[in-house]
C-alpha cells in the first residue's frame, strides 16, 4: 500500500482509457449472454445430497493413521514478556506427547502478507509466531500441547504455568487517534481523495447534516470452526485445512518450511463457511511445524472462544459522514472519514470509504481514512469489507438529509445516481441502481410509508419503514486456472483449486461449463478443493465466480483449437468458423454442418483431449468502473414500553449482472442480509480496555441472529447482465450485506424518531 502502487494504477488506468474497449478483456459481449441452456435455471445445488447425508467430508472429520491433537495456550496479558515458562506438569501429564513454546519452535519467517497488488497472498499477520518471549496481543498462542486425544491436549494445555513481565499496551481507541497512520492507498485505490472543495461547498450548501457514525468491532462465527489436520512424508506435506485460500496456503507454507511449491498439498473439499476469516493464521503454521516435530500427523481444531482469541474480525470505526445538498437536492459535498483499527502488523484497511466514491454524484468529495495502532489480534477482513459499515454511515446520512428537506428518502437517492463514476469519471459498464430502487420500492409498498416519524402505532409498538441503498465492486483475480478434460464418452470435466464454502461453486460452474461446451449438466462434472489441481485464486472480494468463469472461457477457446486441429481436414466442419454447441464443433453460419466430440476423438484415436489454461488479465475492472448495486426497504415495530426492536420485512433489490442460478444466488443474498440484520442490532465484540481481552468469546455471549430474529425477505434483481464480465456476471456473496444495518436504522427512525448512529441499536438507545 504506497504512493508507488497509486502511481502505477493510475498510469495503467489511464493508458487503458486510451485503449478502444473492443481490445480488452470485456471488450466484446460473452457470447452466452445470449445462448444460455443451464445458465439461469434453478438448480439444486450438486452437493445438496452429499451434505443432507452427512457424507460431505469436512477437515476435522478426516482422520489420519497415528493422528495426535493439538491444544493451543494463549497469553493472559496484552502487552509484554514471558518471564517464567513452567511446561513440566503438562509434559508429565497422561497422554502428552511434546510441549511445544519459543524455546523449542523451528525457526520461522513471516508469512507472506496480504496486501495491495498481492491479493492473493494468504498471510494475514506479520507477527512471529512463538518465535521469543514477547507478548504482542491479548490471546497470541504461546504454547501448543501434542497428546494422543484432544481431550488430553487441552487439560494439558491448563497445567502450563507461565509469568509475564507486563509492558504498557495500546488498548484505547480514542488514546490512539494522536498517533493515527495515513496510509496512502486502501487496497488497490487510493486513500485520500479529493474533488473540489468539499468544506466549501458543505457551508454554503442549503441544506446538510454533519454527524458522527461509530461502529463496534465483529467476529467471524464460522459454523465450522477453524481446523487443520496436517502431515509430513519427508519433505512432502499434506494439510487438510478449512481455507478459503487453497492454493495460495500451499505456496505460502512451502516458502514458510522451506519445500518446493509441488511437495505442499492442501485439500479443503468443503467448508463450514468462511467469510474472510479463513486465510492462513497461526493455528496452521504451529500444528504443521508440530507435526514435522513429532513426526506424526497433527490435528488442531480451535475451540469457539480459540477463534476470538488469534482469528481477527473487523475493526470498530468511527465516522464522520457530511452531506450538503441544493435546494432540489443535488448533492453538493459528500464528506467521508474517520478512523479505525490496523495495527503494525494487521493487512486489513476496513476500506469504509469506497463504497461512497461510486453511489452517488456532487460537486465536491473528499475522503480519508486514517487507521489506529492498537494492540489487538490483527483485524482482517469479513463480509463485505467496508461496504458493511460505510453504507451505514452513508446510507443514515441521505436519510437524515431527506428528512432534513421533506423529501422522499427514495427520491433524493435518484436524484444523485451518476451517469459515470463521480471520481474517476470513467464509463460504468452496466449501473442499475436507479431501476433496484425503483423495483424494490414498489415490490416493498413504499408509498404506504408515513414521513412523519413515530405516528403509526399497533399496541404498544411503533411501526416504520426504511431504506437505503449499498454497492459492492466487480472483482476478478488474474492467475486463476482450470484444467477441462473430454472424454471419448462425450463428458467433460473441470478441475481447479477452487474453494466450496457454501455458495454453490461447483453447481454453478458446472452449470456454465455445459453451456460452453454444448453438453447436458449430466455430462459435466467440477472437481475443487484440491492444491493439487489447477491453480485457482482465493474465494475472496465476491470474485471466485467471474475468476473461474474467465478461466474455464479460456480453456474452452483453447480446446476448441485443439479439436479443429484434431478434427482434420476430412471433418464436415473443416475450414469454417466453428463454436462448442451441440456436443461437438458447430459451423457458426450453418448449425446443420457439425462434428461431434465422439467422433472427432474417435477419428484421431484418442481416449481424452485435457488443456489447461487461465483467464486473460482482468483489466476490465481498471478500464471501466464495475459495480453492483443494491437497494434495501425494511418495516419494524419497536416496543414503546421496552425498546425492543422487531424487524417484520426486509425486501433486497439487487443489480448484480446475470443470475446464474436464483437459487444459489437468492441464498447468498439473504444470507448477506441476514449478516446485515446481526450488524445492525446484536452483534458486538465487547473489548476490555484495561486488559485488552475480548470479553465475549462465545456464542452464548456474541449475538449473532437466531431464527426467530430473521424475518420474511424478498430478494429481487435486475437480471441485466454486464457487457464487460464473464457471462455477465458479478459476484454477489457480499453485496446482500450492504445497505441493511441503515435501512434498519432508518426504519426504526421512522417508527420512533430516534435517530442511532451508534450500532447495535439496542433497546437502551431507544427508551
């Protein structure tokens, strides 16, 4: 993240919007747009009968001959150094096979941090681990016990006995605003942005609102929780790990352990979900190095409260979001920044301001992040990085704008949607907020909405209705490939590296695979999970969709070549301009003249034809601007006499390119909903400033919403595909998340004209 980076993706942008469009990735339509056979039907997902079964084999369930257990020990202070390290009741105890802390780990680099132009790199903090005595975070492992049983590994693990000379530690987030860090770039844009005279035009604007939006820290509560099996043979290492970053774990440990990138093997055929919380964290690196110890396989699963204590989760932020406006509500300043957490040696910026760069036009910007050094396990990301809580801030804010000036919170957002993207100026290659907010307003029953807040009551409850509206950006990681293999038979299979965490991957691709090559759904099979197959990219930034898409587009370009060299010239086809349609090559003028796979595989006595390839550089992204667009409408009820909020409806109306499959893709939106519902009313890491431990480690304690918390949702799109994507698709695993927690918020405005700019919004706001 430098000023280096900002240089180099502002010179290619700008090379590339002198670049006619028709030479890039995208340039052109993705042929299936407009020929799709599976592409777009309900599907049930491939895995479904696998998982209702139990028979989906999940990483802890993979047990290895001669297996022991791992039990971590964490530290009890934030700040400081080991002084005393009493490891000999634990050694003595029934079961112990090898006590492992500073003293008697190899020694070890840093893992390869994830960062800028490196998304793919899978580390996601810079600390040692158990590499000396000193003490980083409240929770950092200290020491891990091997024993023949879990159960006996983690009583063990009690009997360490271990004193710190405790140091003066950062635990306060308004103390470290003094020493506050401006990083020049967040992620791949850069941090501080201005257009205009933003504080200029907010005075002189008729109408603004100025105010003050905080957030608190979350947690990942994967339903799975975090594993590893892992095992050496010589130099050779097989992990069975609950990534979401297969391929790039096993290039990241083989450069950790000093071992060729082919002697590593990760395999992670399902997950339990991830979230962003499952990349490559200590737990991996200590039970893979025990195991080259001991010289047995390890397992190490982490317990709930072992997750708060060395998996991050998102920073808690503090945002000032400004807003003038004319008097016919054009916006004239938008303001955005704040603060929030990245330590030293954290990779995650929590970018809350990129969302509002694109949504909506003004005359003036400025936005700045500015991030704290405090010393906790290093934040990372989850759902919808920064959209999550910056359309919190953004979204409150038009609202408190519209109310403000009596007008309509759905009309002043159509007012502002840009016709190209406000910063850069660069051509949108599809934008379809305005028509998500106006489907979804009357889907929902908008115009029943009572402007004046707190006057319909049912009872002892207030009712309301609220909305906003949220953007996530288009992503496809470059170096993502497939290996596509025909058969004699007529079927096919594709291979990769993939990551299965519960969106339906495979369905989906292979879904698109058999449209691509002209086959039936029966005649394709998608095999992931696997380092060892081709190399795919993380599942991360909603991209393993288009990445793999680009990718298996790719390959069947490169087999149709090798099929028409194939074919011959005494091919009915030989000569002419061919497609993949039908189950062989099809003249495109003249669908009548064919050549079958079979027979052309026949023909050339060849049992199976396999290439592999990756998708072109995804450059698309950087010549056009890329974003899906979301438009959410809530109605609850609060309970005058308790505070107690319900929330009845939530109606999503999304433009997210083509719909591969409604019901894959309508489950991924409501769940980013439903992750929305917990942001904006239950969840909260509580953090103890004075020891800096996380105080609620526990699903008994971090409320994430139950069943009964989650009401009916709607889910509506667009269906309008994108131009410039693979089958022009977006990815939509994190778009569903953005926009709620402030449609809430402006919900419960409405229905008690409290206004809560300081998530949850817990009954004690409201009374």
């Amino acid at each position: 993240m430098s000023r280096v980076q900002n240089a180099a993706v502002a010179s290619v942008r700008t090379v590339l919007g002198l670049v006619p469009a028709r030479w890039l990735p995208g340039g052109t339509p993705d042929e299936l747009i407009n020929r799709q056979v599976e592409i777009g039907r309900p599907t049930p997902r491939l895995d479904g009968p696998l998982k209702a079964q139990g028979r989906a084999p999940f990483v802890t369930e993979t047990a290895m001959d001669g297996q022991c257990h791992a039990a971590l020990v964490h530290s009890t202070v934030t700040r400081g150094r080991i002084t005393r390290l009493d490891t000999r009741a634990a050694e003595s105890s029934p079961g112990v096979l090898l006590v492992i802390t500073y003293r008697n780990m190899p020694r070890l680099d840093i893992v390869p941090m994830l960062a800028g132009l490196n998304l793919n790199a899978p580390g996601n903090s810079g600390l040692p681990i158990m590499q000396d005595p000193e003490v980083r975070y409240n929770g950092q492992a200290v020491a891990v016990v091997l024993a023949e049983t879990p159960e006996q590994a983690e009583h063990a693990a009690s009997l360490v006995e271990i004193d710190y000379a405790p140091r003066t530690a950062a635990t306060v987030f308004e103390d470290a605003k003094a020493g506050a860090r401006t990083l020049p770039s967040l992620l791949v844009e850069k941090n501080h942005v201005t257009v205009g005279d933003a504080e200029r035009e907010l005075r002189r604007a008729d109408h603004r609102v100025d105010n003050i939006y905080r957030t608190p820290g979350h947690h990942h509560n994967a339903i799975e929780l975090h594993g590893v099996t892992a095992a050496w043979d010589g130099d050779s290492l097989l992990v069975h790990d609950s990534t979401q970053m297969i391929a790039p774990t096993a290039s990241g440990l083989a450069t950790l352990f000093g071992v060729r990138r082919e002697q590593v093997r990760v395999v992670s055929p399902f997950i339990g979900g991830g979230f962003g919380g499952k990349g490559l964290w200590d737990h991996q690196i200590i039970a893979v190095a025990a195991a080259r110890m001991i010289g047995r396989p390890v397992r190490l699963r982490l317990t709930r409260e072992g997750v708060y204590r060395i998996i991050g989760g998102r920073t808690p932020s503090e945002q000032r979001m400004a807003l003038g406006a004319d008097a016919q509500g054009r916006f004239a300043s938008v303001i955005h920044t704040g603060y929030s957490v990245m330590p030293l040696y954290g990779t995650c910026p929590e970018p809350y301001t990129l969302g509002s760069r694109s949504i909506y036009a003004s005359r003036s910007f400025e936005f700045l992040q500015r991030h704290l050094d405090l010393d906790i396990v290093p934040n990372t990301f989850m759902r919808t990085p920064g959209e999550t809580i910056g359309s919190f801030a953004l979204e409150s804010a038009v609202d408190e704008l519209a109310h403000e000036m009596d007008l309509d919170p759905v009309e002043l957002r159509l007012r502002n949607i840009p016709e190209r993207h406000p910063i850069s100026g660069q051509e949108f290659s599809q934008h379809g907020l305005r028509q998500a907010l106006t489907d979804g307003a009357e889907r929902f029953g908008w115009t029943r909405r009572e402007p004046k807040p707190g006057t319909v009551r049912d009872g002892e409850w207030l009712r309301g209705l609220g909305c906003a509206a949220g953007s996530f950006p288009y992503a496809r990681m470059p170096g993502g490939s497939v290996r596509l293999t025909l058969r004699r038979d007529g079927t096919a299979e594709v291979s990769c590296s993939a990551q299965e965490m519960g969106m339906g991957v495979a369905t989906v691709q292979t879904q698109h695979t058999a449209d691509r090559l002209g086959l039936s759904l029966e005649q394709v099979t998608f095999t992931l999970g696997d380092s060892a197959l081709a190399t795919a990219t993380s599942a991360a930034g909603s991209s393993q969709t288009a990445t793999i898409a680009g990718a298996v587009s790719a390959a069947a370009d490169k087999l149709r070549a090798e099929l028409v060299r194939l074919a011959g010239r005494d091919s009915p086809v030989a000569g002419r301009t061919v497609r993949l349609a039908g189950g062989g090559l099809s003249d495109v003028d003249d669908p009548a003249r064919h050549d079958g796979y079979r027979e052309i595989l026949a023909r050339a006595g060849r049992d199976e034809l396999t290439v592999t390839a990756s998708g072109p550089p995804p450059l698309e992204f950087l010549r056009f601007s890329m974003h899906s667009s979301a438009a959410v409408f809530c109605e609850v009820r609060v309970s005058a006499v308790t505070g107690e909020v319900r929330v009845d409806r939530l109606l999503g109306s999304f433009d997210c390119g083509t719909v591969l499959n409604p019901v894959t893709a309508a489950g991924q939106l409501r769940g980013g909903m439903i992750m929305g519902l917990g942001v904006a009313l239950t969840e909260e890491t509580l953090f103890d400033a004075r020891s800096g431990r996380i105080m609620n480690p526990s699903l008994a304690d971090y409320h994430i919403p139950a069943h009964l918390d989650v009401p009916q949702i709607d889910v509506i799109w667009t269906g309008i595909p994108d131009p410039r994507s693979p089958l022009g698709a977006r990815g939509l695993g994190e778009l569903g998340t953005a926009g709620v927690a402030a449609a809430i918020a402006n919900a419960v405005f409405n229905a008690t004209g409290t206004r809560v700019r300081d998530l949850p919004i817990t009954l004690d706001k409201l009374l």
